[in-house]
C-alpha cells in the first residue's frame, strides 16, 4: 500500500484520481450536505496500482482490478456502484 493523500471534504480532489472516483466522491458529498463536515477529511492510498479513497466517517471508494468503482458505507455492504 502507498500512501497518496488527504484533502478536506468539498476540497480539490488529487489529479492522479481517476475522473469516476472524482464522480464518486462528490456523489458521496452530496448526499453529506446536511451534516457538518468542516472537519472531515478524505485519505487516499494506493492498493496494487489502484485508488483507495476513505472518508473520516468510514465510507470508502474502491476501484477493483477490472476498474468498477465501489462506495461502501463503514466498511459495510456495497452501497452504490458506478
């Protein structure tokens, strides 16, 4: 595992993101407009070539080996696929 970044939530994402976990961590801060977040910050790192974005709450993107981009909640079930 390398370790990439962090940045604050509504921030400029890393230029090396690909633009469908770009699309995926806005998604996922869209749907965090009612909470303060003032404080949260995303952490990238990098798994075997490939972007792990997580979210100070638990909610992580992954992008696996055939480059589907996964949001799962706490590290619970697959919530939302792109």
């Amino acid at each position: 595992m390398q370790l990439g970044t962090r940045w604050s939530v509504g921030g400029p994402t890393p230029e090396r993101l690909p633009p469908s976990v770009v699309l995926a961590v806005r998604d996922v801060e869209s749907q965090l407009a009612e909470v303060d977040t003032s404080q949260w910050r995303w952490t990238l790192t990098w798994l075997e070539g490939r972007p792990v974005v997580e979210l100070d709450d638990g909610t992580t993107i992954r992008v696996d080996h055939a480059g589907n981009v996964t949001t799962s909640f706490d590290g619970g079930d697959d919530a939302d696929h792109h």
